[in-house]
C-alpha cells in the first residue's frame, strides 16, 4: 500500500525539479514519443522487410558478466523482425549474431 500522507508545510518540487534523464527509471514525455515515433515510421517504411528490429527502452546484454544497458531507443539491421509470439524480453548480443544495434 502507498502512504500518500506528506508534510503540507513542506512544497512538493516541480516537474522540472523532478528527475527526467536516463540516470533514473523515471522518463519524460519526449524520451519515450521520440523513439515510438521512429518505431512507426520503420514499420510503415520498412513493411516488407523483416530483417530489421527496433526495440523501445529494452534492455541491451552485449557481455553476460556486465549489467544490461537499456536505450530509449536502438536500430538492428540484419536480424528477424519477428522472434515469436512473445517477442523479444530484450537483446541479446550473443542469441543476434553478434549484430550490433545502433
């Protein structure tokens, strides 16, 4: 349960007081239309290709003895579009040929 009680005398910060970069979980409103923007026009442009993903704030694995980096948004060229009815959790280096996404 959330304790919604606070302290009245105290102000509450603003938005832009707030956190909005990648150092924390918590994005703003252009980090997350920019990259779905992006993904609409790749699937519009590129629908009959299949050799192409882009993945919105998915995490990247590049070495499985290093935590994952997750990009608000990321381009691979030369893997499977469609990895099944789950998609993807996330990229995987090593299970995509090695094809870096940029």
């Amino acid at each position: 349960m959330v304790n919604l009680t606070y302290n009245k005398n105290r102000p509450l910060p603003s938005a832009e007081e707030l956190p909005s970069s990648d150092e924390t979980p918590v994005d703003n409103q252009l980090q997350n239309d920019i990259p779905n923007l992006l993904l609409s026009l790749l699937a519009l442009i590129w629908n009959r290709r299949d050799d192409w993903y882009f993945g919105v704030d998915m995490a990247v694995y590049y070495n499985p003895d290093e935590p994952a980096f997750v990009p608000d948004g990321f381009l691979a060229v030369g893997v499977n579009h469609d990895t099944g009815e789950r998609g993807r959790l996330s990229y995987v280096l090593w299970g995509e040929k090695y094809i870096l996404p940029i």
